[in-house]
C-alpha cells in the first residue's frame, strides 16, 4: 500500500542514509533521492535520482537529511532554502551534529518557512538495514504526529524527546557518550578477565545477565569481538567526533565532563590517532596492545 503519493526527499545515501531510504521505499513511500558521490548507485529501487539538492526541493515538500556532520547538514538546509520553485515544507535532520549547530540550521530554515526536526539516529548500519533504530525527535508535538508514520519505517525505536531544536542531538551526543564509555570500559573488564584466564564468551554469558550489563555486553562482544569480525559499521572516527562534540556542549553548558574528557583524551583520541581507519569495536584489540 503506497502511504504517499507525493515524493519524499532523501539527502546522504551512505552506511546509515542508504539503508534508512530503502526502508522508507520498501514501506510505499515513493522518494526522490540526492547523494553527492553517487544518487543512481545508492539509491533504493524505483526512486527518482536528483540531479542536485535544489531538484529535491522543488519535488519534496519533506526532505530527509543524513549527512556526515552538522556543518554539512546547515549547507544542504541553505540549498534546499534557497531552492528556485522550492516546495518543501519541512526538513528531517538524522545527521549527528551539535545542538547549537542544530539550532543555528533551525533559524536558518524557520526565516524561510521550513519547519525543521532534528532527529539523529542511534542503531549502526545494522540498525539502519534491519529498521530497528532508534531515533531522538525534537519537533513540535503536531509535527512529530505528522512524520511519525513516516519514520516508523526506518526507526521501530522513534522517541518524541522534546520540542526544541537541539533537543534531539543532545539526546543522541548523551547516548553515544554512555555507548563509548560502555565499549572503553568493558574492553578493559574483559582484558582483565583474559589475565584472569576467564574465556571471554564465559564472561559474556554472566555479565549479559548480572548487574555489569550494558549493550557492549549484549551485542558488541558477542556479535563483532569474539567472532572478531570488529564489523559494526561504527566508525571510530565517528565515535571521536560525537564524544568531542559531547564535551565542547558539556563546556558550553557548564556542565560536568570530567569522565568524558578523559574518554575523548585518553582512550577514544589515542585509538585514532593510532588506528584512523579503524571499527569503533576494535576497542578491544586496542586495549589488549595497550595493556602490555
């Protein structure tokens, strides 16, 4: 059953973006789709392929924005603002960014009319395939009603968080701050553990059901580290640039950081300094080398 007739704009077709449109294709939602390396190659089945963002703007009167960070994402918002024959009504942020710069995209496009929602995505590129993500929506209450059918499709996990622009990324910047120190500290558990002579899938199956748990436990290390695939599709230059907007907003807000500092300095920073290219599940390889 077709839920739109009139197209959806879809902006970012990478590892998150790609997968969240074809899930909104797949539901019957007909999009009109733009990404810069490449629509025709990353684009579900059956989209139209714009040539550029303002092509968007003139067929879409919602546009879905999940692009590499927030100074990006406040581009594409001015192209699609300044867009000749432009329809579009309303802007869904999904990138990760800050909540100022959340904001500063929010009174860009409210001047022209453009309602905006900031809603970041947390869930990986499995999430993402699997429609299971979970997604932090900050919009006006009437505005969440109005995209929540449409975002079922792509997050099962869809939370109105609050009404503010801004909202949303803070939601997302305190998760992934939580997920990081989640990974940093059960990579150093388990290396202790191995010095202990536990097997690792042993502690696995105890900690998953005792008071240490955490998503590390549950997913991470029985998924991607014991199998040692380190394929979660999480960057960890991704994790590195959440946590450093983490604390800049921590900073800004005068609010305590001090864990999440020395996680950005010590931990997350020097793994990619040292390993650029690296899975953010790699952690624990990282902390074995580390620990000699």
């Amino acid at each position: 059953m077709v839920m739109t007739e009139q197209l959806l704009g879809f902006i970012g077709l990478g590892n998150m973006g790609g997968p969240m449109a074809a899930n909104l294709s797949a539901a019957g939602n007909a999009l009109i789709c733009y990404d810069a390396t490449g629509s025709a190659e990353r684009a579900p089945n059956g989209a139209v392929h714009a040539t550029d963002v303002a092509e968007v703007a003139q067929k879409a009167a919602i546009v879905f924005l999940c692009l590499p960070d927030g100074p990006i994402a406040n581009t594409v918002s001015g192209e699609l603002m300044s867009a000749p024959g432009r329809i579009v009504e309303v802007v869904v942020d999904n990138t990760t960014s800050g909540a100022s710069e959340a904001r500063a995209t929010h009174e860009m496009l409210s001047e022209a009319g453009i309602a905006y929602a900031d809603a970041p995505v947390s869930g990986g590129a499995s999430g993402a395939r699997a429609g299971t993500l979970a997604m932090m929506v900050a919009a006006p209450a009437d505005l969440f009603s109005r995209l929540e059918p449409l975002l079922r499709p792509m997050a099962k996990n869809a939370r109105h968080v609050g009404t503010e622009p801004g909202q949303g990324m803070a939601m997302k910047l305190l998760n992934n701050f939580l997920s990081g120190m989640a990974m940093a500290a059960t990579s150093e558990a388990m290396a202790f553990g191995a010095r202990q002579g536990l097997d690792m899938a042993t502690i696995i199956d105890t900690v998953s059901v005792s008071s240490g748990t955490n998503t590390a436990i549950t997913d991470k290390f029985p998924n991607r580290i014991l199998s040692e695939s380190f394929d979660s599709g999480f960057a960890t230059r991704l994790m590195t640039k959440d946590l450093r907007l983490y604390v800049d907003s921590c900073k800004e807000l005068d609010a305590p950081c001090l864990l999440s500092e020395t996680l950005l300095d010590q931990v997350w920073g020097q793994m990619l300094a040292e390993k650029p290219a690296s899975d953010f599940t790699e952690i624990y390889p990282f902390t074995l080398m580390r620990d000699k």
